[in-house]
C-alpha cells in the first residue's frame, strides 16, 4: 500500500516537473521576441510557476495524495507510549466463616502520567484491594499507595515512590475523528506492554457498565483495536503517542474480544485525575436535571429542524439548572459553544466541571433558541468544593473524613465529621461502624472538623470512643476502639 502511495507521488511530481519545464520554455520563447532582459524573464517565470505550484496544491487531489504519502505505521507513537504503561496487580485479605485468610486478586494495567509516579487505572482493576503492586515495563517493581477512586467514571489514580519515570502526555479527546487511527497499549499478564492497533468507530457511547453508580458518566471512545482481560485501565494513544483514553471495557459475549472495546475520553479522565490528586474525591458539578435522548417525533414536535439536543424531562427544585430559568421540556443544544447531541455526550461535558464553575447552555423553548448561564452545584446542592482527608493518622486507623458542608450542617443541626470510606479488616472496620456516619464527639468531646478529631486523637491513648449519628436512623451511635 505505502509502495503504490508513493509510485503515484513520483509520477506526480514529475508531471509537475514537466509542466513547468515547458511552461517556462514557452515563457522564455514569448518573452524573448519581446527583448525583454533576461532579469525580467525570470522574475516572470517565477511568478507564473509560483501561481501554477498554489493553484496545484490547493486541489483536492494533490492534498489527498500529500496525506495519503505520510507515514502509516506506529513505531514513533509505541516508542513514546509503552515504556509509561505498567502492569498493576491488587490483592485483598479475606477471613472466612473458618476464621482462615483467603488472598484475592485482580490485575490489569495502569499509564505513567508523571515522572514522580502517579499512575491512571480502572477503578475495578484496585477496588477494595489491601495491597496493590506495580510491575514498569522495564521489570522494575513497587508498591503503590491508593491516591483516590471515583466508581461513577471507573478511574483511579495510585503513586509509587520513584522519581524520572517515562510518562505519556494527555492528548485532546475531543480532536478525535471518526476513523482516525488509534492503538491500544496494555501490560497483560506480566506480558509488558502489548500494542495493537485500530480506529476510531464511535464517540460517545454508552454500553451501562455503570448503571449502578450514581452520577456515573459513560460517554466511551469506541475503537476496533483489540482490547483482552489485563487491558483494563491501559492506554489509548494517536499516532503520535498522546493518551486519548483509558482502555475500560469490551463489549463480548464469549468472555473474549469481538472487535468493539471502549475507552473513557482523556478529558474527563485528565479532569477526574486533577480532583482525586488535589482532593481526593472528585469534584463532581451538577446540572440538577434529569435528561433523556430526542426522538424524530419528539424533535419535530418541538419545532426543531433534525434531531440534535438533549430533552429535559425533570428539574430538581432548588437546583442550578431551576436557578438558572431551565424548564421541563427544555432542549439542551449547546455549553459553552459547543453542540450537544446525546445524553453521553452531555455527561461528559458537565462531568469535567466543577461545582461552582459557571457554564453558558443554549437551549430551545418554543421554536426559539435562548441563553443561559449556570453555576454548577455538587451533590448536596451547594457551590462547595469537598475535600476528603487522608491523613496518615487516619489511613492507619482505617478510614476517611471530610468536614460538613454548610448545607448539611443546617439539615442535621449539628457539626461534625462525615466518614467517607472504610478499609475492610482495619481498626475502624472491626468496630462496625458504616460510611456516611458522622462523627460529633471524641471521648464525650465535641468536635467540628478533621483537624480537631486529629488532634484529639494523637493526644489520646488507650480506650477511644467516637460518637455520632446517621441521617436516615434515629439515636446516637458509640464506636470503641483502643488506640496504643
């Protein structure tokens, strides 16, 4: 194929050649009779073969020979690509009824983002995992440290210890076209990193893998390129070695490829990786609507010339989208310039803003197209950016913290400390106590944030007694354990 592509580019060129070979003949010739001087003559000729050089490169056909003659193989893009993409291997200790350890594990692969070791995968490859291992494409082998996890997008982001690490540039998703070459860069099995090829055949696609998540965005990247098991979480690169996605999921119905793999676009993985890194839980921005795909019937209902837009079929009372003068039986067109045509597609625009970031949505109402502007919320419907603590003194214990917001602060009527996770068989596990309790006093102390549950905790020893309440259960709960 590159052989024939470049026959027709020699043959083309030398008709060229010919052309103004004999065109500056005949100019020669004409304007000899003329005894112009032989400076004028050139100067002429130069003009006219700078005319016919424009007019010959800006036909369809020599721009299509032009692109069809450049490089079609992927060395430079594998070369810049798969020394940053890892194996990842998480294991996780369980006791049975017969009070017996059973080890579990799962792997998959992960993509160098930073020379200093953060490292993008799957949620699924590390969920719920004690340990979690990583194997460099160069042999070499660490222990990773959970940053933050976001189930609704299926991201991750660990770090190993290591400093001057190969790493892949994000690349812009949204530049991505229909047909434009795509390789897909895993480290299965302990394989190191395995490259294969394809296009790209879908934008936008939503397969529900996550229907079970609240808030959760599917808006894939469809490709042909063979994505297996230990793929999970690797990378999606260009051609010229940019990440542009997150290997996810395959859609099979043997276990094994078929041809139709999906990646989670590099925008929304780059955004959700800024939050879990500065934060450690996702910033997510709300829109507060409930939205559904447009139907021909419905489309030429409303007075709009083709299906494009996103129907809005339920407001949240109180909410941004309400605040903002949006209706039920709204048409969501375009944010921020930008045309909307799905309700994934939607999804993974807002998923990249965060609450409090102010949006323009134009939208149709009667036949006519009106502006907005929307300041997006986060969950609990407050322009508030929520930060999760890790603290080391609260990771050995077994579980993370968050102060209220403002909001939830006058709902409960009360201050305190809202538990976001719990590590499985830790200190904190074994008392019983369940995430989204909220802690309101320390040893019948009462404490308003983190940073005074902390302080409290590294000057007590012995016998520790955290008190608090559940929104949806009535009473007090007391949780004890002893802290050496």
């Amino acid at each position: 194929m590159s052989q024939n592509i470049n026959s027709k580019t020699i043959i083309l060129a030398i008709a060229l050649s010919l052309c103004f070979s004999i065109g500056s003949i005949g100019v020669y010739h004409y304007l000899f009779a003329k005894n112009y001087n032989p400076k004028d003559i050139e100067n002429y000729a130069l003009k006219v073969s700078n005319q016919k050089i424009t007019s010959l490169l800006q036909s369809d056909r020599l721009q299509k020979s032009f692109r069809s003659s450049a490089p079609t193989d992927f060395i430079y893009a594998s070369q810049q690509s798969t020394p940053a993409v890892v194996y990842i291997e998480a294991a996780t200790q369980e006791e049975n009824q017969f009070w017996t350890n059973k080890k579990a594990s799962s792997t998959g692969s992960g993509v160098i983002i930073s020379e200093d070791g953060y490292i993008v995968t799957n949620n699924h490859v590390i969920a719920n995992s004690n340990t979690v291992q990583v194997l460099l494409n160069d042999n070499r082998e660490y222990s990773a440290k959970v940053i933050g996890t976001d189930p609704t997008t299926d991201l991750a982001l660990v770090k190993i210890e290591e400093q001057g690490l190969p790493f892949v540039i994000f690349g812009n998703s949204d530049s991505l076209q229909i047909g434009e070459w795509v390789l897909a860069v895993g480290n299965p099995f302990r394989l190191q990193s395995t490259v294969t090829a394809g296009i790209v055949s879908a934008k936008a696609r939503n397969i529900q893998i996550l229907n079970n998540q609240n808030y959760s965005i599917e808006s894939f990247i469809q490709t042909d390129a063979a994505v297996n098991p230990g793929n999970s979480g690797g990378a999606l690169v260009n051609t010229v070695g940019e990440l542009i996605g997150i290997n996810t999921a395959i859609m099979t119905y043997s276990g094994r490829y078929e041809g139709y793999s999906f990646s989670i676009p590099s925008n929304l993985v780059r955004k959700v990786v800024m939050d879990l890194k500065e934060f450690g839980v996702v910033q997510r921005g709300l829109l507060g609507v409930v939205i559904e795909n447009l139907t021909n019937e419905s489309a030429k209902e409303m007075g709009l010339s083709k299906i494009s837009g996103v129907h809005v079929t339920a407001i949240n009372q109180g909410g941004a989208a309400s605040d903002a003068g949006l209706k039920v039986d709204d048409v969501i067109l375009e944010v921020n310039g930008r045309t909307v045509n799905s309700v994934p597609e939607l999804q993974e625009i807002i998923g990249r803003f965060r609450p409090g970031n102010t949006i323009n949505i134009s939208y149709w109402r009667n036949k006519t197209k009106n502006q907005t502007k929307v300041t997006l919320r986060n969950q609990v419907n407050t322009t508030e950016l929520i930060t999760t603590r890790k603290d080391k003194i609260l990771t050995d214990l077994g579980f993370e913290l968050r102060d209220l917001t403002e909001q939830e602060k006058a709902q409960i009527g009360s201050f305190g400390i809202r538990v976001i996770s719990i590590y499985e068989n830790s200190t904190i596990a074994l008392t019983n106590m369940a995430p989204n309790f909220i802690i309101t006093s320390i040893n019948k102390k009462s404490v308003n944030n983190v940073d005074q549950l902390i302080k409290l905790i590294n000057e007590t020893s012995g016998k520790i007694t955290l008190e608090g309440i559940y929104e949806k259960y009535k009473g007090r709960y007391p949780y004890t354990f002893t802290k050496d």
